[in-house]
C-alpha cells in the first residue's frame, strides 16, 4: 500500500514536471512565433507631448521590423495614473504595452503612498526610450532673458506668476526650483507637455519645466523662450541655453526618461523577446538621431538596468518630497 502510494506520488511529480517543462516549451515557441497581429502601445498623455512622440517614433521602427501595425493609444487622465493601472491588469501575451515616464512611475510610487501599481512589480520594465533634462520657458514677449530675472518679475508680479505641468514629474521639479529661488507660481494642470509649452506661448503660462521634444521646435522657432536645461552641463543641441548648475542652482538638476513597459503577468520568455525587439528598435542608428535632435539621451538599455534605474529613482524622489515637504492626493 504504501509502494503503491509512493510510485504513485512519484509519477504525480514527474507528470508536473513534464507539463511544467511542456508549458516552458509552449511559452518559448510562442515568444518565437510573436507577433501575429497588431500590438496596442498605451501612452499615458495626449497626442503630441513628448510620451507620445517618443512612442510614435520608436513604434514605427519597431512596425518595420516585426511586420505588425503598433496601435498608438492615448489615455491621459490622473497624471497618466489610470492608464498605468488600465495596463497593469491586461493579459500578459504582449499585444497591450505601456509606455510609461519618470512621472507616471517612479515619480508617482514615491509621492502617492496609495497607488494601485508598482514600475517594478506591476510591469516589467523593457527598455528605456530615452532620458532628458527638462527646459525652462517662458513667453517670448516676456520681458525677461534669465532664470534670476524671471523669478524677480515673479516676485513682482505674483498673480501673473503660474506654471505648466501635466504629472507630478514637472509638478516635483518646477517646486524645486521655487525652493532654491523663493520664486512664487500657482500650478496650472493641463493634459500633455504640448499642452504645457502652448500655455506658455500663448502667454497663459509664466513658465514651464518641459521635457524636449515638444519645446525644442518652439524655441528654435521663437515661440517660447528658454532660459535654463536643468542639470549641471548644457544640451547639445541647445548649447547657447545655460545649465541651472551654471547659474547657481545645482539642486535643480531633474532629468527624466521614458520607456517600454509589459504587464508582470507576461511570461519571461515573451518579455525577453519584447525587450530585444524594443531596445533594438532604440538603437537603431535614425531613431537615436532623431531622439538626440529632440536633446534626448537615447536609452536602449536591458530590463535588468532599467529595473535598477527605476527602484533607485524611487528612493531619490522621496528624499525629494520629504525634504520640500510636498503633499499630492
């Protein structure tokens, strides 16, 4: 009875195993076989801001490469947060990703103590799309042509003194900057950072911390002014713009990213083929110029390095908090 009933658990384990062994099989054949129709790429923003630039112009390489239509679908609400959470419950078979910035991930995980979702646990971090400083405009009209006479003009004129932001990411860093200035503004939220650097040339806005590509155009054209890059060295492609390290300022040094974002739920088989299909669209040589015209790093890196990156701004972000004492709901 019991040789019996020992062969018999025996069996029951080697039968686990080889299902086990079989379902390891099946994932790495369909992770092979991926994709075989259209993939749906979640970007937390309105058209236009710098999120949905970034994604539209990686997804594109990465339409070439795999032979599949990559569906850019704009979801802005809360900051990015509800699409964020939207993405975080989707199916894990990689035809819903998310691309996911500094301020919808771990901006969000450091200042919101009750999010319903981790950057880290939640998702599986693929690739990093690019990481940039952010720019200081203002209006072109503006009578100003320095961060130490805007925050002057500030002071002097402090019902006309609001700034842009479309998530906590430019909400953290514009805060910083009244921090080491004194400089009062109101916060003005708006849906995408093409909205935000719109609300400035159109002189509704006194100022705001933009991420680059939808600011750089603009200011080559005149339409806003910028006046710093956050960080301590110049942007390449701005180089008559000074850094806030230069003019005094070193603790407003902000510099975000973006990237490619799976559901935790995908099987590891399947985000190391996403992975390998999205940084490799990321360094493909057009794709990194063009992210380096728009003063954008371009990023490329393994999930492994991003995850890192991730949990370590985390623990940035809210020694930041803490120390200005800021408060989101």
């Amino acid at each position: 009875m019991k040789l019996s009933t020992t062969l018999a658990r025996a069996a029951a384990a080697l039968l686990a195993l080889a299902a086990g062994g079989a379902a390891t099989t099946v994932q790495a054949q369909d992770a092979a076989n991926f994709p075989n129709r259209a993939i749906r790429v979640i970007v937390p923003f309105a058209a236009g801001g710098g999120n949905d630039i970034f994604a539209r112009l990686v997804g594109a390489k990465v339409s070439e490469m795999i032979g599949q239509q990559l569906v850019i679908e704009n979801r802005p609400a809360a900051g990015g947060r509800v699409a964020a959470e939207y993405v975080a419950n989707q199916p894990g078979d990689g035809y819903t990703l998310f691309v996911g910035a500094s301020g919808v991930m771990s901006i969000a995980s450091a200042v919101f103590p009750k999010l319903p979702y981790h950057p880290t646990k939640s998702f599986v971090p693929l690739t990093m799309i690019a990481d940039f400083p952010l720019i200081l405009v203002s209006p072109p009209n503006l009578p100003v042509k320095t961060v130490a006479e805007l925050v002057d003009y500030a002071k002097k004129n402090p019902d006309k003194s609001n700034y842009a932001s479309t998530s906590p990411a430019f909400i953290l860093a514009t805060e910083l900057l009244k921090l080491k200035t004194g400089m009062p503004a109101t916060n003005f939220p708006v849906k995408s950072s093409m909205e935000m650097v719109q609300c400035v040339n159109q002189g509704n806005c006194l100022l705001a911390m933009s991420d680059p590509p939808p600011a750089v155009p603009q200011i080559k054209d005149n339409r806003v002014k910028a006046l710093a890059v956050t960080g301590k060295v110049r942007s390449e492609e701005l180089p008559d713009v000074p850094s806030m390290a230069e003019l005094g300022y070193p603790e407003v040094n902000t510099r975000l990213w973006s990237g490619f974002f799976a559901p935790a739920s995908t099987p590891p088989a399947l985000a190391k083929r996403l992975e390998q299909i999205f940084s490799a669209a990321v360094r493909d040589a057009t794709v990194s110029s063009r992210l380096k015209a728009m003063a954008a790093n371009p990023g490329g890196i393994g999930s492994d390095e991003f995850r890192k990156i991730i949990d370590a701004d985390i623990e940035a972000y809210v020694q930041v908090v803490k120390a200005a004492n800021l408060k989101f709901e």
